[in-house]
C-alpha cells in the first residue's frame, strides 16, 4: 500500500529524484508496472528531479510525495487529507493531477478528507463518518443528498452534487453548455471535451426556484424538477428538489418566498442557478467505475 500523508515527509537529505527511487525500491523488480517517466510526467515534477525538498514549495511537495508512494507499486493508495496544508491555488493544482493518476494507472485510492468539495470531485463511492459510524454510503450524489436531509441547519455547508455531460460551447462568451436530463447549465471556462462526462457541485444558497424558465433574467442555468421535501426554520426553508430524469438539488429560500409562489411538496418548477455562482475550477470529469 503507497500512503501520502498531510505532510509530505520527504527526506531533506535526498534529492527528489532520489526520493521517487526509494519509493520505487520497494515494488519488486516483477511487479514494476508503473513507469518513472509517467509518473513524473503526469505530476510535472520533471524540472524538480535535481533539487532537495528544502528548494520546493508545498504543492511541489506534494506531487512529490503522491509519485514516490506510486511508484512503490501498490496494490492500494491511502490519501490522508493530502491537501489540508495547501492553499486554495495549490490544491485546484493538484486535485487534476490525482484525476491521471486516478484514471491512467488505475489503482484505487482511499481518500480521507473533511473536505467536502474534494471528496464530490475525486470520488465514485464515499462513506461518511460521524463519530467512528456510518452515516451514508453510495455515490457522491446519493451521499450528500442524504446529509442533506439529515444535517443540521448551517445553510452555507449545503451542497449538490450532479452529474452532467459536456454538451457544446460558446466560443464568442467564453461558456460551455452542460446538459442534463432536467435542463441546461452554462458554465464559464471549459470543461473537458465534447460528450464527457462532468460533475459539478452546487451550493444550495445558489439556487433560486421559479414557477417558470428564466425570461428576462440574467440567470440563463435552469433545471426542471418536483419538491421532494421542505424543511422550515426560522424564517428560511431548505427545499429538496426531485430533479427530471436523475440527481436532487438543494435549494435555501425563505419561507415567504415559498408562500407567495405556492410552493409545497409535490409542486413543479424550475431551479435557476447562476454560472457567476459556479465555481469552473472545481468541475471533476467523471471517474471510472472500478
């Protein structure tokens, strides 16, 4: 088993070209399936082969550490919060790259993290733990539709997490159009080619719901669905939507909003969602089933 730990606990002494080959020195020479120029490659760590752990800054590192325990030709990869020492900047670095590594060598990975947009990113199984139990199990949107349900009510912390396909593009404005069962989302920037699959994550203080598609709006992002469940308090509601075809979006409004539309349980409508709200660095292109 390759482990990377929040620290990267690299070797000073060693250059990082000699750090990669400890690692390799601990694959038997049969099972060496994984190629050094490959690993290096897909980590862009080839212009850091002769420097020392103390000439690197802490994403550098951080691919460091990822390519020796790779390279120790594991059956199994253990990622304790490997980006918890990061900054945002480094970790939108990284988390493409662990996507290779993920997809190219095919070996499965445990990722631990408290990170919520990582684990939607990365994974295509998740168990959530709370307290050394259970608390879900499944596929990303499976899972945090559960904690939605059964979370406490910090607004901010809700997330949605959908499954889209990379429909086409508006080169003039600098958009991609996300198709989905329920609708369409714009994204701005790309995101990966034409018929792939993506993930995006959607904060439900994002999402503003209408009895009809957006006219006369800035918002262009709309996804048709059916009220799930409504959970009220205080003066906000949190709203389950049954998205068409497949997925539940969360949304946060308020009560009065709810009342002057006629909104309850059952009730059709459209969620809107604006693309200024998504954030493009965070779309994950879909994994592989194991």
């Amino acid at each position: 088993m390759g482990v990377v730990f929040q620290d990267s606990h690299l070797f000073p002494h060693l250059s990082v070209r000699q750090n990669l080959r400890f690692g390799r020195w601990f694959a038997p020479r049969g099972e060496r399936t994984i190629d050094f120029d490959s690993v290096v490659e897909i980590l862009a760590i080839g212009k850091l082969l002769s420097r020392h752990p103390a000439r690197l800054s802490g994403g550098e590192r951080q691919r460091v550490a990822i390519g020796r325990a790779l390279l120790c030709g594991p059956r199994l990869l253990l990622f304790d919060e490997p980006l918890a020492a990061l900054d945002m900047e480094r970790k939108l670095e990284i988390l493409p790259l662990i996507e290779r590594l993920r997809d190219e060598f095919a070996v499965p990975i445990v990722y631990v993290s408290h990170a919520i947009e990582e684990v939607a990113r990365l994974a295509n199984f998740i168990v959530a733990l709370d307290a050394g139990r259970v608390r879900a199990s499944g596929g990303p949107g499976v899972v945090f539709a559960a904690l939605g349900r059964d979370s406490p009510w910090p607004r901010f912390d809700r997330i949605s997490v959908l499954s889209m396909k990379v429909y086409g593009e508006n080169a003039a404005y600098g958009l991609t159009e996300l198709k989905h069962p329920a609708g369409t989302v714009w994204l701005a920037g790309p995101a990966g080619p034409l018929g792939g699959q993506v993930r995006i994550i959607v904060k439900a203080t994002d999402v503003v719901l209408a009895t009809r598609p957006p006219h006369d709006l800035s918002v262009r992002s709309s996804l048709r669905g059916q009220i799930g469940s409504i959970e009220k308090k205080g003066p906000l509601a949190a709203v389950e939507i049954v998205l068409e075809g497949q997925g539940r979006l969360y949304a946060v409004t308020t009560r009065h909003a709810l009342d002057e539309l006629g909104f309850d349980r059952g009730a059709r409508l459209f969620a809107l969602i604006k693309t200024s709200a998504l954030d493009e660095r965070q779309v994950a292109t879909m994994p592989r089933d194991p």
